[in-house]
C-alpha cells in the first residue's frame, strides 16, 4: 500500500491542467491518470452512510478532491478526512486541493495523508 500510496502521489504531483473549471474536470483527469497506469478505483465509493469519497483506489488509498475559487474550509476537510480514515477500507489519503491547504495532519487516525495545492505545482503564485 505504502508503494502504491507514494507512487500514486507523484502521479498526481505531475497532473497539468490549465485551468480547474470545476471538481469534475479535474476528476476526470485523475480518473484518466489512474486508468493509464493500470490501478484500479471506486469512483464515488461510499465508505459509510453520507460518507463517499471522489476515488478509493486498490489497497485502500483514498483520494478527495477540493475545487474552488476560496480555499475549502480548513474544519470542515478535516472531519471529513477524519471520517474517512475512520474506516477499515481506507488506509490513506491524499487530499487534491486547488490552493494550497496549510494545516492537514501528515497522519489522521494513524493513516498517511498528503495533501497535494494544485495552484503550486503548476507554479502560480497567488
């Protein structure tokens, strides 16, 4: 898990985009990006009752994704990551996040989290 954990991060880490015109473009992009490296995903994986994350990928990776013109509200993400990595079928997480989301735990409910600005890795400075 840890291999595919950090193999999948790098892969995401070089996702270019133009623009992120909305979450669905850019989660058709890492659904793109999952596809041509041969992983296997649940798209919309509902973990428990009003609890669905955007990719659960094999060996219990999940992936969220925050767009917007704000950044997303620090509070809220993290009881949502905690919530996911409440459950046994998460292992760990990896938040994409149109700008960058300072304050996320590396580790949430003892599982790896990384949490990926995508503004910065296409070098814009806001």
């Amino acid at each position: 898990m840890e291999r595919n954990f950090e193999q999948i991060a790098h892969l995401m880490s070089r996702l270019r985009v133009a623009l992120v015109p909305d979450e669905y473009t850019l989660q058709r992009d890492i659904q793109t990006v999952l596809d041509q490296n041969g992983f296997s995903y649940q798209k919309e994986c509902l973990l428990a009752p009003r609890n669905r994350v955007d990719f659960l990928v094999e060996g219990g990776i999940a992936i969220e994704v925050k767009c917007g013109r704000q950044k997303p509200n620090l509070t809220r993400v993290l009881a949502q990551l905690h919530r996911y990595a409440a459950s046994e079928q998460v292992c760990a997480l990896l938040l994409l996040v149109e700008r960058n989301l300072v304050g996320v735990p590396k580790q949430i409910e003892g599982k790896p989290c990384k949490v990926l600005g995508l503004h910065r890795l296409w070098g814009v400075a806001l």
